[in-house]
C-alpha cells in the first residue's frame, strides 16, 4: 500500500472549475479507474467520470492523468511514478462535467471521412480476400485497433490551435479505408484528406503517436497520405 494525493479537475454547481483534493492509501497496482470509484463511493457521489468496459477496449474513460491523455483503467497508479496524481479531463473538447468531455467535435470530424466501409460490388456474392501482404493488410496490422477514445485528438496541438482540422484518428480512418481493397468511396475521403482542414495541417509534432493507447503510428499514417495525394490515382487501381 501506498498513499497517494489526488487532485480531480471539477465542476462547479455555477459552471465553474475548481481542484478537489483526496488522500488515498491504494495498492499500487489498482488504477487510476479504481481510485476514482472509491472517491466517487467513499468521498463525493457526485463525482462525473466515463468508463465502460474496465479492460481498455471501449477507450470512453481517456482523460488527463499527469498532463498526459491516458486510459484511467489501464493506468496503475505505480506506474506513474508519483504520488501526487493531478487528473482532468481531456483537452480541446467541451467538458460536460468534471471529467466528462462531450466528444461530440471528435466524432464529427470522424464522420467527415466516411469511417464505415462503402463497398465497392454491393451485389458481389464472392468473399472477399485481402491478401496480408498486400498494402493494405501490412498497413493495417498496427493501425487498425483505434477505439475512437479522442486521446489524440485531445493532445493535438494543431487541434488546439485551429479546431477545424481532422485530427490524427479521422486521417487515420480515411487512410485504411482508401487502402482497402474492398472499399469504393475514394474521392469523397480525398476531398475531405486533401481540404485545407485535412492532412496538409499537420506539423508532424508526434504528440499523438505518444498518446495512444493502442500504440498507432498516426503520424505515420498522416505522411503516408500527404505524399498519396500526389498520386491519388492509386486508390482507383488498388
Ligand atoms: S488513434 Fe489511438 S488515441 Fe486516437 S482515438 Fe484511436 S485509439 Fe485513441
Ligand atoms: S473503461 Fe473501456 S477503455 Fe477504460
């Protein structure tokens, strides 16, 4: 057991924000998810927080644990290295109520790129195969498992500066899809990559491949478009 200081971002009744502070002794393998229901069960019921699944799969409980977005139930507090933990909600979106940020911003930018896939043979009866070492299926091994927790987003520091632009998870999305062998809508998520809010805004500050949880290279996925829209027309031959 260790005993660790918690200082929680909230909200007040007249719609300010203030820090409220807990003590907690805590095993040092609970996470940063447990010590927010025992506050929420021993200290303040009132307390707003988002989770779903507890085993990082949902991604609704990303918010800020030390100034870094994380997921609050895959993050032990030992892991943290401190005992004071300063936890707040995830930045450039609105905040509902204390923890809880409206990912409403996030999910637009998400539907601009047409995220569900459009088939190219709506009639065709034939399974399709993607072969693994095709461009696609290489591409898709790392960038394939976001969980849409808006923790790139948050910590996008163009986003924060010009809150029109897609966003590493969007870009991401769009890059799979325009791989993809079985997909057919490719100039509609052109237009949206290669708009002045798209691709072309990213400064390649590498703040969300440090940020998420399923380890994707975003950047990396975001320089693959920008030099793709020099030859777009391999989207139509894939
Ligand atoms: S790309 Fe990563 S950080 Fe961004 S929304 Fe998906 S899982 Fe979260
Ligand atoms: S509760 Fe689902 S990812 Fe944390």
């Amino acid at each position: 057991m260790a005993t660790y200081r918690f200082k929680l971002a909230r909200t007040d009744p007249s719609g300010g924000r203030r820090g409220d502070l807990f003590t907690l002794d805590l095993d040092s393998r609970m996470t940063v998810l447990d010590a927010l229901f025992i506050i929420q069960r021993e200290y303040d019921p009132s307390l707003s927080f988002r989770c779903s699944c507890r085993v990082g799969m949902c991604g609704t409980c990303a918010m800020r644990i030390n100034w870094m977005p994380r997921l609050a139930c895959q993050t032990r507090v030992e892991t943290l290295r401190s005992e004071s933990i300063t936890i707040e909600p995830l930045a450039s979106l609105p905040i509902a109520k204390d923890l809880v940020v409206d990912l409403g911003p996030f999910f637009a930018k998400w539907k601009k790129i047409r995220p569900a896939l459009h088939p190219k043979n709506k009639d065709s009866k034939e399974l399709a195969i993607v072969p693994p070492d095709s461009e696609f299926g290489r591409q898709a091994q790392g960038k394939r498992d976001c969980i849409t927790c808006g923790a790139c987003y948050s910590v996008c520091g163009i986003v924060g500066t010009s809150a029109d632009y897609l966003g590493p998870a969007a870009i991401n999305r769009a890059m799979l899809r325009l791989l993809d062998p079985r997909d057919g809508n490719v100039d509609d998520r052109l237009a949206v990559l290669n708009d002045e809010t798209g691709v072309w805004r990213c400064h390649t500050q590498f703040n969300c491949v440090a940020a998420c949880p399923k380890g994707i290279n975003l950047t990396d996925s975001i320089m693959k478009m920008k030099r793709a829209m020099l030859f777009p027309k391999k989207f139509h031959d894939k």
